[in-house]
C-alpha cells in the first residue's frame, strides 16, 4: 500500500523509543485509505525527553490531527497537555493525543481498548470477576481504570514495588464504586491471589525481549482462567506460553491494539464523525505482524 501526500494531507503518528517495531503506521494508512482521508500516519522516534519537548513544539504547528503515545512516554505526557480527558489523568497516562488548533487534549484508549478485545476475541467480560493486574506504570493504570469502569468486583495491582502499586491504588480508589481495589507485592506471596483471579493481566514490558522470563509463573495459573498479555511480539509472549501450558486461555495486545487504534482515529476524526473500518485495520496489522515475525521484533504498539 503507497500513501498518497498532498499539500492538503493531515498528519498523525506514534511518538516513542523505539518505534521501528510499530504496527500503527500500516494499520492507520489503512485505515484513512478506506475511510478517504487525506491523512498520513508516520513513526516519530524521540530519544529521550528533551527531544520529546521539541517533537511537540512542532507538533503544534504542523498539520497534526493527533498522534499516539507509547514508551516511555506515555506517563511523562501529562505534564505537557493542555488538557487532559479525566479518565487519562486518573489513569495516570496519555496515549492518544487530539491536536486543535494548536493545543494538545490528551486521552487514554488503551484500557478501553484491552476490555472490548476482551469482548470480542474471547467473550470475556470482567463484570462481577476478580481481576490481577501485573506492574504499576500508565498500562497498569488504564487497565485499572478501565476494570472499575467495567464493574469488576475486585482488581488486585501487584508489583516488584509495593509502594508504587500502593500509589496506583490510592490514585484510583476516590473512584472505584463498587470495585474493591487492592496493592500487593509481586513475589511468593502472591500466587493464592493470582490463582483466584478470573483474569491476569501482565501491563509490565517483560516479555518484548526473547529472554525475558513470564512475569508470572505457570503454576499460579490454572485451566478455567483468562490471561492476557498487553504486549505483542512475533509470537506467544512468555506469559502466553506459560499460561496455556496449565490450560489457561491466553492472549496478547493485537486485539487491544486494534480496538485503542480504532478510537484514536474516532477521536481525531471528532468533526467528520468518522467510524474506523476495523477490519480494514485488522487485516493491515495481522500483515505488519506477519513482517514482523519474519524480522524477529517485538512490540507493543
């Protein structure tokens, strides 16, 4: 697929370190190709922050409808929205960014995104379950956040560091309704409470590079249980691997990929009204993915 540029074409893009690996560029253009945009979608590299507050000096004046944020970024983008939507700013990360007139309104999709691939892909909905959340960075926090929305009846945060799954939990309990939200370390102690769960979800980057270990052990998990890896790579991921090797029914983030994708461009495209072509973007990503499997890299956006 050739993207066709024009002096009237808008730009979108993902802004991280590194994004070389991103299926977002051949799963936006597209998606803009079927819908008729004349829009663009490229990968932005930034180094490291300082680099990051001049990508978005230009940003600002540069036909930009919006660009997506992934690692190690996501967290910092807070800070240098205008705006940010409430359920980003209690999740505690950007990764959808909305640029009007200059200004830069931050969302997050990615929790959003990971419960309807849920839905669709497996049928599965947290509604009254009890939830696991590995780590405690933005990817812990929206699927936090997306789980309360959800209904869950209890989502457990465990990390290596207590303190800061503790802070996780304290950010969005003012918000939990009827969910009760609990902290607890990532280590021995935690097998009962992953064991218990209906649903495990790793929100942690390990297992993008092909020696990390399974952020949880397979015998913490069980037959019966749904587990779902917010990263991708070519290939089971080593959480997905040790999953089903007790029986569990695991995924990983291609599904939530799609979906936060998809409502990133519904975001950008708010005055048209836009409905993104889903399986049009499926499709593109399957095959960015399959390219991906013959280079060997990993990814999560």
């Amino acid at each position: 697929m050739s993207v066709s540029i024009s002096g009237r074409t808008r730009l979108a893009g993902i802004i991280g370190w590194p994004v070389t690996h991103s299926l977002s560029p051949a799963m936006h253009n597209a998606a803009y190709e079927a819908a008729g945009l004349d829009w663009a979608y490229v990968p932005l590299p930034v180094r490291d922050e300082e680099d990051l507050r001049r990508v978005l000096a230009a940003v600002r004046v540069l036909p930009f409808v919006g660009f997506n944020v992934t690692m190690p970024y996501k967290q910092a983008m807070l800070e240098y929205c205008d705006e940010v939507a409430m359920l980003a700013r209690i999740a505690g990360a950007v990764n959808t960014v909305h640029c009007v007139d200059g200004r830069l309104i931050g969302y997050n999709t990615d929790g959003r995104g990971l419960v309807d691939s849920l839905a669709a892909d497996l049928g599965f909905s947290p509604e009254g379950r009890s939830v696991v959340v590995v780590g405690a960075g933005g990817a812990a926090g929206a699927a936090t956040v997306a789980f309360v929305l959800a209904k869950a009846a209890r989502v457990t945060v465990l990390n290596r560091s207590l303190g800061r799954a503790e802070e996780l939990v304290e950010r969005i309990a003012p918000h939990a309704r009827s969910t009760e939200l609990a902290a607890g370390l990532l280590d021995a102690g935690a097998a009962r409470t992953v064991s218990e769960a209906a649903l495990v979800v790793n929100a942690t980057p390990l297992g993008m590079a092909p020696a990390d270990p399974s952020p949880v052990p397979a015998e913490w998990m069980h037959a019966g249980q749904v587990v779902a890896d917010m990263i991708y790579r070519a290939g089971p991921t080593p959480l997905m691997l040790a999953a089903r090797s007790v029986g569990a029914t695991a995924v990983d983030g291609l599904g939530m990929l799609l979906s936060q994708g998809a409502m990133s461009l519904e975001i950008w495209s708010e005055g048209a009204q836009v409905s993104a072509p889903r399986d049009v973007m499926a499709q593109a990503a399957q095959a960015a993915m399959d390219s991906v499997a013959r280079q060997g890299v990993e990814g999560t956006e």
